[in-house]
C-alpha cells in the first residue's frame, strides 16, 4: 500500500469547540454550523467544504468512543501538520459505526486523516448510498451535481472538465470513492437552476441492469456583472450626470461582446433600456436591459466646485418635488 | 482513478414533467415519503384527468427533483422535521426571489 502523507485535523479547533466541551455543547454547535453551512441553505461561497469538514469534525466527536480515541492521539498535533496515525493508537478500541446515524452529512467520503484512524467504507452509506439492493436487477441510481459556468458560456456554449467523487461499491462489497473527471459540453441557451442530464453517468446498475443517469444543475458564477432573471439578463450601467442629461453613446459589456448603446437625453436614473433578444439565446431568446445609473463626479477640485456652484444658480430645480416638501 | 471522456449532455426541458415512480428513482426516496411531501404542500403534483384521487397519475414538474433532495438533505442533516423542511424550503424560494427582484 501507497503511504501517503496527510495533515492531522484539529477536530475541536473546526467545530471552534474547546476541547473540555461538553457532548451537549457540541451538539449544538454542530447544529449551528449545519445550519449555516449546508449546501442547500447557504450564501457563503465555501458552504460545501466547511460544511464536510464540520460534519467529518462531528463524527468524531459527537461519538464519546471515536472522542476518546482522538484525545489520546495527545494533543502535540496541530491542525496541517503531517501526520501518521502512531502504531495500535487505536489499541481497545472497537467502532462498532456500522451505518450512519442520524445527523451526520453525507457528501462524499471524509478525509484520508479521518479514514486513516477510523476506517473507510461506512461513511458513504447515507441516503444516497446503496438502498434496497436486492437479488434481481435493478437500474442504477441517477448521481446529481452541480456545475458552475460563466453567464458568457450560456452565450456561446463551453466545455467544462469537472471532478466528480462517485462512490463505488466494489467486489468484495466495499464501498470506496472514485474520482472521476468529465469532460461536458455545456449547450449554448443553459439558464440558472437548469439541468444537463448525461444518460448512463450515474450509479452503476445492479445485477446487468443499466446505469442510473447524471444530472448537472447549471449554477452560474455568482461574481458576475450581470443579473439573470429566467432568459433576461440585467446590467447596471453608470453614466456621467451630462450623458444622461444631454444623451450619449456609450460602450455597454454584453456576455456576448461590447456594444455601442444609445442614451437619450434626459434619461433619469433607474430607466431600463431593452436590448431585444440579446439575453440568453433560445427559440425565443431572453432581452438585455440596461439599468441606468448616474454617478456623480466628486467636487474635490475648486474648477469642479464652480460648476456644482454655477448648476445651483442656474437650475430651478427641486429633486424632491414629490414629497411635498 | 481518472478517466477522460467528452460528453455531450441533454438540456432537461422546463417544461418536462416526470411521474412519481421517476421522481422516486431519481431522489432515491419511498414512494411514501413523497406522498407525504405532498401532503405537507411541498409539491404539488399535477393531477391525471382519469382518476383524480389516484397518485399513479401524479406528474411532478422537474424542478420536483432538486426540492426533494433538498427536503431530504435538510431534515438528514439538520435533523429537522418535514414541516420544518417545508418552511425553510419557502424561505429559500422568497429568498430566490427576493435576489432576482434586487
């Protein structure tokens, strides 16, 4: 067998428990942070690691068997350091696990640190995992994931490499993780939340049946100068007080280039200009809408002070008519 | 083990509806566990002409799939109950919308 190195995990250190917690005390915090870190609720970006890494952090210590055991590695460790699990560590210690309990997350294997001192094999068997396999065939189970483009690939279509963990059960009725890399086409016209269904990428069958499918869930990428909505895409454009005022022609991004875009004058701020047919392609594609903004050049400067000053004697001007004040 | 392969997927239509022994299959969940669902007002399937009481008629719209998982996910991992599930996963749809509305 391959030795490979692998960083010791301060488990207490991640769940940002001390180390005298009490079970209940951990409990609760990994409540917490489950709540904050799961996947499907989550606004941080990192939402899935943290959320393995705090549930890997749990296992542990949430079991007073696998707790103790962790203790007595001693407390010499620190979190990233290499790490080799000393001989018979483990010595009178049995872990019965068996099956996942409830409370545990369940995406993917935990860490070779974690396997190193408590096995491989049963932290795979959440939900997801292999249910009701029986004696005669029965379809493979259909995998699910997700894949985060750029709004400009829904333009013109793209090819991602993505890594996949699959678990597998082998021969001898192990279950361990594969990786595996696809390379996969991403249509031109995918929009947010859709899915790409890859036949046959899923689970493998059972007993000769054919394998479950792949679905990849179309995410796009969050750091965008755009906003989607369905097929219509949105974007915020700045303009100087005098293009809005006096109209102008303005270069305006596009994920599917720059364009020259006409303002009329007097545009107020907060207007939208529909750019037909340029959001998302499909039969009927989305439209582009250009959301004007107006901002304002900052009166540092004694010439700029002049003018602000000069506006203020020539314009009659009450921006806040409306409130009848 | 790394394998390369170039795949070209199929777009699930929007507009596809699958039938609940599909949506079983493809969440890895009971039959009953997604009546239940329905009851709590989770999904809401539509109903075959024929017979209207009966659930084999039952079509769920594709986005059943991800609001199943998801429901199972957060009452595994947040050991929470399905009414539970079923109010955080109305927070998230207002949440949803609230961003496109930003």
């Amino acid at each position: 067998m391959l030795e490979s190195t692998m960083e010791y995990k301060d488990y207490y250190d991640i769940m940002g428990v001390k180390k005298d917690a009490t079970q209940d005390q951990i409990k609760r915090t990994y409540r917490k942070l489950a709540r904050k870190y799961h996947p499907d609720v989550s606004q941080e970006s990192d939402a899935e690691t943290k959320f393995k890494e705090v549930g890997e952090a749990y296992e542990v210590l949430k079991d007073p068997e696998k707790r103790t055991a962790y203790d007595q590695l001693g407390s010499q460790w620190q979190g990233g350091q290499d790490f080799h699990p000393p001989p018979g560590w483990d010595a009178g210690f049995e872990f019965s696990g068996g099956g996942r309990d409830e409370g545990g997350p369940d995406l993917g294997g935990f860490s070779d640190f974690f396997e190193s001192l408590y096995g491989r094999g049963y932290s795979h068997a959440g939900p997801d995992g292999p249910r009701g396999r029986q004696g005669f065939q029965i379809r493979g189970e259909d995998h699910h994931a997700k894949v985060i483009v750029a709004l400009e690939d829904s333009y013109n279509g793209a090819s991602r490499s993505i890594t996949l963990q699959m678990p597998e059960v082998t021969a001898d009725g192990h279950i361990t993780t594969r990786n595996r890399t696809l390379n996969v086409r991403i249509p031109k016209g995918v929009r947010q939340g859709q899915q790409i269904r890859l036949a046959s990428q899923g689970g493998a069958g059972h007993g000769g049946a054919e394998a479950g499918d792949l679905y990849l869930e179309i995410e796009f990428s969050p750091n965008s100068k755009y906003r989607v909505d369905g097929a219509d895409v949105y974007l915020d454009l700045p303009l100087a007080p005098w293009e809005a005022a006096l109209g102008a022609k303005v270069k305006v991004p596009t994920p599917a280039g720059s364009i020259d875009l006409k303002v009329p004058p007097n545009s107020q701020a907060g207007k939208k200009l529909r750019l037909k047919g340029r959001g998302i392609p499909a039969h009927q594609s989305g439209d582009f809408y250009v959301v004007l903004q107006i901002a304002l050049p900052p009166a540092d400067k004694e010439v700029n002070r002049k003018i602000y000053e000069q506006m203020k004697q020539e314009f009659s001007f009450n921006p806040r008519a409306s409130l009848e004040v | 083990m790394t394998k390369n392969q170039s795949l070209r997927g199929q777009l699930v239509d929007e507009t596809t509806f699958i039938s609940l022994g599909d949506l079983c299959h493809s969440c890895t969940v009971k039959t009953e566990e997604v009546i239940i669902m329905v009851e709590e007002g989770i999904l809401d399937p539509q109903v075959g002409q024929a017979e209207p009481a009966a659930v084999a008629t039952w079509l769920f719209h594709i986005s059943s799939v991800k609001r199943v998982r998801t429901a199972v996910h957060l009452q595994r991992d947040l050991g929470i109950n399905l009414p539970g599930a079923a109010l955080a996963l109305d927070l998230l749809d207002q949440i949803a919308e609230l961003k496109k509305a930003l």
